[in-house]
C-alpha cells in the first residue's frame, strides 16, 4: 500500500478535528457529489444495481471462525427474494477471535487504526449506492432516504466519531514526567508512560430502521479507541452491516492486521443472539440504538460491559405560535409521512394547547390544525410517484394490528390507509394515521408506537405542553424534539426543558427536513465525549530515573 | 470580593490544564513551603492545634435543610475524646435542597464554577494542618502521613481534577453553525448551541482510609462539571470532610451561590445512609473508594447513578532480579509498616519464584527474601520515635480477628507484635504480619485482607507471578503494582500484563515512597477523561437562520 492509511488520511482527520473543536462541520463525503465522488472512486447506480443483484439467493462469504452454516433472514417488502445465505457462526468461537485480535490491534496504536478507519469508510463511499439498495430492501426506505441514510452523510458521521477518537486519544500524553519532593534529601525524579488500554470486545447491536446511520459512530468509535467490534444486526437489516464488515475485514487484511478485529455475528431467531453475546463476560462494551424496553434489559443485564443505549423514545413537537402557517402544516405533514413514520425526525406526539394556536393566518383551532395537517398528508400522497419518493413500504408485521389499536385510542384526525405503490403493487404502503388525545392520555402517547402513528395533543396552555414534553421525554427519551413559537420567551423556555429532558432542539424549522437536522456540530449519540471516553481507560507506568538531578 | 474567583485563578488554571496536556505536573500546593504558605495564608501548627482543639466535644454548625438533630460517629484510635455532634439531616431534605440548588449551579457555567472550585482549594490549603490534625485523629495516621494525605498534595489532586473538568468543559463549542444541504434550491444555514448538561445530583461516599485524597477528585470533578455534590463521610471519618465541606458552602454563599450545592450527610448506622442515598432517584453520580464488595452492591444497585468505583484490591508486588537487594528490603519493609498496612501503596502480595530470585548480593531464596524483611521490619519498628513516625494507630476493631486468621493460612514469616506508641500507650499499634504462601492458595491472597496483613507468595516462576498478577489484579483491582526485575524483557511483560489488568505499575522503585507515587500526571481515579466527561452530557438545540446565504 505504499504510504499508510495514516499518513494518507491524516491531513483530513486533523481538518475534522479542528472543525469539531470550532463547533463547525466538514462533511468531505456529503461535499463529493457528482465527477468528484465519481473521482473518488464512488460506482454509478447502474455498477451497484449490478452489484446488488449479483449478491441475492447466495451465501455472503466472510471467511470467519466458527462457521457452523448458513442462515437467510431477510425479505424484501418490495417483493424481491432476497436469499441471501450469511454465515452463522458459533457466538463463543467470534468472541474468542476478537478477544485473540484485541493485543495487536491495541499495539496498533490511535493514528494507525484512525487511519485504517478513515481507509474503510473511503472503500464503503464508493460503495454507496450499492449500500443504498442493501438499505431500501431491507429497510423498505424509499431510495432517496436510503442514500441519505446509508452513503455519504453516514459516513461523514462515522468520519465525525473517528475523528473524536482520534482527538481523544491523541490528548491522552504518551511520556510523563516529574519529580517526587522526598521531603530528605534529594527530590526523586520520576518518568513514566501514559498508555490508553481499550476496554475490550465491542458488540454492535443493529437496529432494523437505520442499520447504518445508527450503527457507524458506535463501530468506528469502538475500533479507534482499539476495540474489536462483533456487529450483531438486527435480523431484518443484515446486508447493510454485512458489507460494511466485509470491507473492513478487507481493509484490515490488507494492512496486514487480523480481519477478526470485525465480524459479524447472525443467527436463527431462536438462539437469542444479541442477548447471549450481550451478556458474554469477554463483551466490555454495548452499542444499541432502539425502543426503550430492550435498552432498560440491556442496562440491567449487560453488567460487564458499559451500555451505550440510545432510546428512540417518544420524538415531540411542540406547537405554540408561527408566523408561517402554511409552511408548519406542510412541514409536519411531511414529516409525518416520511418513511412509514419511521424517520429519525417523525414526531410522534404533537403538543399544542387545546385553546388553539395564534398564527400569520389568524387563530386556529386545534380542529382546524388536524384538519389541515390530514388535507395537507392528502395532497402529499395524492401522486403515486411522490408515495414512492417519500413513503416507502412497511416491514414489521406489527405495525397493522398497532395501528389497529391506535385508532380506537381517541378521535381519528387522519386514518391511515392503505396506498399503492406504482413500481410494487405489493409492497404494504401506509399512510399517517393522527389521533386526536387529551393531555391526559399520558399512558397512550408516552409509549412508543411503532409505524405511522401520531397523536395531536390538546393541552391546557403551552406551559402545560412544555411540563408535559420535560416529563414524558424526561423518562423515555426522544431522538427528536422541536419547538414552533414566535415568541421568544417561549423558545427560551423550551431550551431549557429540552435541556432538562435531556433532548436535542430544533426551533421553528418552518419546512421539514430532507436532511437529518441531527447532522452539524458533534453529533454523537450519549451526548458528547463520553460516548468515546468510556471506551478505554488510561493507565500510567513510572519508573525511577537511577541518575536523579 | 472584587474580580471574581474565575478572574483571580485563569492564570493557575490554564497553567494547570497546559501542563497536564504536556504530560508534566503542577503542584502549586506542595511546592509552596514555609514562608511561600505562610504568605498563602497557610495556618500554622500551633494555630491549628487551637482550631482543631476548639472543634472537639461541641456541635458542627453547618446550617443545612431538614435537620433533625446530632451525630457522633467518631473516636480518636489515640484516645482523644471527638465527640463531635454533626448535624443529622433528613437525607430528603438533602436530596431536595440540592436538587433545587442544580439549576443556578448549571447556569453558572464552567469558568465561574472552576473559579469557585480553585478559591475553595485555596481556603482548604489555609487550613491544611487543621485537616491533617483531622486525618491524624480519625483515621489513626501518623502525623506526617496524614499531612500528606490532607494537606497540600491533596489539594493539588483536587486542582489537577478541577483543571481536567474545566478543559473538558471548555473543549465542548459554544455555538455550532453548517449549511444542510437539501437537495432543492438553496441550501438551509442552520446556527445552533452546544451546551454541557451536568448529569445532578452527585453522592460521595467517603472512605475511612484516606478520607481528603480519595475523596477530592469526585467532589471537585462534580462539582466543576455543574453537579451539586452531597458528601457522606465513612461514620469513623467525617471531619476531615465536614471542614471540607463548612469551606465550600462558605465560598459559595460569597459568591451568591446557594450553599447547598455541598451538603454533608451524616446519620446514625442503622439508617444505612449510604445504601439509602446511592438509590435515590434523583442521585445521578456515586463516588466511592474501597471495598470491592461495596462498590460491587453499587454497580448492581445505584442503576440510576454512574457509578465511579475504584477498588482498593490487591496490592501487588512482583520481585524477580534486583541490582541493589539492600533498598529492595528497606523499602518493602518500610511498605509494609507505613500506617498500619493501610498506606495506598503497601502491597498486599509478593509474588516471587519459590526458587529465589538473583542479586547484587548473590541468589536469595524466598526463605532468604522471607527473613531479610522480617529483620527489616523489626530493624524500622525498633525504636519507639520511629513507630510513632511511621505505624499509626488502628481505628478498625475487624483487624485483631483478620489478623489472627491470617496467622492460621500459611507459615508465618514475621508475626504482627503489639508495639507501644510512645505519647499514646493505649492506642492500638501493630507491626505487620507477613505469612508465606504458596502459588496455589489462591482463594486465600485474592482477598482484600484489612489491616498490616502481607503474603510472601512462592511461584513457579517470574511468568507464573506475572500470570497470577494478571488474573488476580484483573479480576479485584489494585491501587498500586511494582515490579523489581534487572531483566529489560521482564519489565516489558510487566507492563502488558499491567495493562491487561487496568493497574498502573511502578518499576524498580527501589526505596519507599513516603510521597503517593501516583501523583504526576493526570492521576484520576477511573482511568482517565471518562472520569470526567461522565458527569455531564452535550445537549445541541439548533435553529433555522431566516436570511439564509
């Protein structure tokens, strides 16, 4: 390979570095579009089509310990056989290999796996459309969001967690040095080594929404601060993690480190993967971003290893006031039909006191709001061009029967019906079901639901919805939280309560957003440093230096 | 009081932060001797003395919330009358008061909070023999130790967490700004804030031992960090901390601040007050020092905390080759009679190859090793002054029993003899008992002994040592580890295995170290940033610029 992966990445990670530390953003993945990602090496749609396609109904080879066959548990919700056969290998024989790869890829040191991190993402850019489809299929995201969530901005957010590994481990000083007053004599001077030990093998536990995006920054993250990685997807979402892992293992190969630094650990329903390697004692670390019930049995029965849950919790807006009527009513409707309520940014519960809302077009009820929000989901989905653009097809066969349950929870603002796809006539396309609640119904919308479901909440006043936002959200988490108002008291106050919440907060994004708005600044899960920190520790060696001054 | 205590401690603590990040050390506290302290406003003995004499047999006013009467924990091992009747308070109250002080503690932000925290070290230093009067007296220290363990190096442990949480704090950007690309049209010039959100309230659980040097990093890494901190002393030690605490709450009821951000908590036993607050909802962060049992119960029972344990564990030597077998001796003995056996860096077991180890004055057999310690020991403790220099007095009525039970384990190569302490005849004062052992009583030395406990343990080799310091370390923790060996290869082997048992390892430190050895450096409890940067979280709220580019 000539140069090292360090030496060739290493004026970009430092770029990123110094950004972060600036509060901006460097998105050199999402920058390359067009003839420079093609320069990069990206391959074209048609190339990853191919690609796709030659890898459905065959074993996805990975040349890994423990084999014991081959197990297929993906369907595609858009009709295709997917058949792809992965390796299922023996949960006790892929910790024993990580746990043989953990010496020598802790020698490795910070620069050389940055730089091999960096080199991975570089080979799954080019890789991104073909990453896309994995997505799509899988995912049944339509394929717009699919490259958003899968290509480059992924990566530009793995590139953000390498780079905070690399900056962190790069703070840990190698030598020390000082002296000892005795308090007799002489003063004893002292050197020692500062080393950054990594706590140990990595288990990603994938998640069936956003395999990718959600699973980067714990891998890179875990593999920079010298952590071998088992990636465990969700049984639904295995190809996008699979091909990631494969060009990981290569890059590790190539460089000449042990290709079971990262594996990939799949197997029938039965065995209950992911808890048995959550609980395996050699497993220090967890990765999982999902509902709040398997992150709380995480935390209480992964007790050797450090628990890095992301609740996906109950994602809120609260509406109090807008200058731009029409924009919010076009924004929410969008959000709330985008990929089967499944986006990071859908809300959930919408607050908004019963009383009303005050806006550029005079009061509005809150009938008048839910009766615009429905007209404006019916516009959106009056094209069945823009359906596919934006729907996408529903996978888990839970969601019917929850929508079910849903509707008989209050006063149906929008019933959810059933859409049809142009291209996959059958493809189980939804469109937003919005419930109407009290303020009162806490025990309905402070539970998770799946699919398009979304309740419009009467409230006593906004004060009331902001008590209510600190509470639920408080408890449950939320990826996502916005507030509308156009008054400034109110902003500041939701600051505040998205702060004690616990919450990131968008204010007054009148239009909604293509891009996931979490991008920009550091955007790591478990807020900040700690989310790298807690990797590893540092243990100092000192020794007495015989010829003291 | 003019400048604020930010304005008047910027220099010292960039200073700080700057030498940190280069790997060298400041010890403002300790350099500052004689008339330098003096001028500081350091107390002098004979003043302390005073203080410290007017303090006994009377009330500790702290003016804290939900009083409900006086507790007396404490007696002096030197037979002093303590008698001291600190505030028993509705461990609720404390809860509530410092949950009510959290918001005006986080809106502080860090410069004034580190500010504050620096002032309080600064007044603590004024009062450093007060302080080690109160270690010397409820922990059983001898009077140096105790200085040492209270006085000014404690304080520059403080100031190196103070400085740590301060540059983590800093390190997090005040604003974010990015452009999010949409795909249509102009892209959407996003501003947002990034603000460090302490986690709450925050518990220190003190410990018996060393009650100002195990418990500062916490208090302070809290308390910079924004979170309120509630101090419950061990019931034998609680001075020490209570003046502690009497100073913060000063300083910061100066500078407008609610007292309440440091409360002290006491009670009688039988209210297990310590389980009870490590289990309050709204306790966010546990500090504690000692048993690996306890902090065991704390990891699977304060679920709604993080937990920052440090085990105090098996203190290990490993004695292969030595080029000067005269201070080897010296200083193990002295280690081993230093305060009782419970100095931070006595070793509990030594482990050297039963077919002796080579020299500067030939082969020694472990029967060689065995003796010369025994003679040393004796040699050190046969004067009366130096016992009283040295030994200190027990405080813990477990030790006569533990000690008596170790005498039974193996062959005992120098018996734990009462010494008589010269100014306090009825104070319990032990030389140290060293039993050998054989490689194979496992189940025996991987016990936390209490007490001037020691195994000499007999191994089939230097690797078989390094094998069983890896298992035995790895498993129970270690405050400190050495290591004796001519042999550049063994020394290499010692700090993996060191590394893969998280200790931090001493090489051929061939005397004692009456200074802590782990001064120097960023000497955190926890290994390392996490320390820190898991008392807070980075919460991003965002908004959408209007006049975009």
């Amino acid at each position: 390979m000539g140069a090292t992966a360090y030496e060739r990445h290493r004026a970009l990670l430092h770029d990123v570095v110094r950004a972060m530390a600036a509060g901006e953003c460097r998105m050199p993945f999402t920058a390359a579009t067009g003839q420079d990602a093609a320069d990069a090496g990206m391959r074209s749609t048609r190339t990853a089509a191919k690609v796709f396609a030659s890898l459905l109904g065959r074993p996805f080879d990975l040349d890994q310990p423990g084999e014991l066959g081959r197990v297929a548990t993906e369907f595609s919700p858009y009709g295709i056989a997917m058949g792809i056969g992965y390796p299922h290998c023996d949960p006790a024989a892929l910790v024993a290999a990580a746990t043989r790869a953990t010496a020598g890829w802790r020698a490795a040191g910070p620069s050389e796996r940055a730089g091999l991190a960096v080199e991975i993402l570089r080979r799954l850019n080019t890789r991104s459309h073909e990453l896309a489809l994995a997505v799509h299929h899988t995912t049944g995201q339509p394929p717009t969001a699919a490259l958003r969530a899968a290509g480059p901005r992924a990566q530009d957010r793995a590139l953000e967690a390498v780079a905070q590994a690399f900056a962190e481990s790069e703070r840990v000083p190698a030598d020390l040095r000082w002296e000892s007053a005795r308090g007799r004599g002489r003063p004893l001077e002292m050197r020692g080594t500062c080393t950054l030990v990594p706590r140990g093998v990595s288990l990603l536990i994938g998640c069936a929404d956003y395999p990718l995006w959600n699973g980067y920054p714990g891998l890179f993250a875990s593999l920079v601060t010298g952590n071998p990685v088992i990636v465990a997807p969700h049984p639904r979402a295995v190809l996008p993690l699979a091909i990631t892992v494969r060009v990981a293992r290569q890059v590790l190969a190539e460089a000449g480190h042990s290709p079971d630094i990262v594996t990939l650990a799949v197997a029938p329903p039965e065995e209950r993967l992911h808890r048995r390697l959550a609980t395996d004692p050699a497993v220090r670390i967890v990765d999982f971003t999902g509902a709040a019930r398997f992150a709380d049995w995480l935390e209480q029965n992964a007790r050797q290893a450090v628990v890095f849950a992301q609740r996906t919790g109950l994602n809120t807006v609260i509406v109090d006031s807008t200058h731009d009527y029409r924009s919010l009513v076009r924004g929410l409707a969008a959000s709330l039909c985008r990929c089967n309520g499944r986006l990071r940014t859908t809300p959930q519960n919408l607050l908004a006191p019963a009383a009303g809302i005050a806006t550029d077009e005079g009061r509005k009820s809150l009938r008048d709001l839910g009766a615009d929000l429905g007209e404006a989901v019916d516009r959106l989905l009056g094209h069945p061009a823009r359906v596919a653009r934006l729907v996408g097809a529903i996978t888990d066969d839970t969601v019917a029967a929850e929508l079910a349950r849903a509707t008989r929870c209050g006063t149906v603002v929008h019933p959810s019906q059933a859409l049809r796809h142009p291209d996959h006539p059958h493809a189980d396309v939804r469109s937003p079901l919005l419930v109407r609640l009290d303020a009162r119904d806490e025990r309905i919308y402070s539970r998770e639901w799946p699919g398009p479901v979304a309740f419009l909440i009467g409230t006593d006043s906004t004060a009331h919805s902001l008590e209510l936002f600190r509470r639920t959200v408080g408890r449950h988490g939320a990826l996502y939280a916005a507030v509308h108002s156009t008054d400034p008291l109110v902003l500041a106050v939701a600051e505040a309560a998205a702060l004690d919440a616990g919450a990131h907060l968008v204010q007054n994004l009148a239009d909604d957003l293509p891009a996931d708005p979490s991008s920009g600044g550091s955007d790591l899960p478990a807020g900040g440093a700690h989310f790298v920190t807690g990797r590893f520790r540092v243990v100092r060696s000192r020794r007495h230096v015989a010829a003291a001054a």
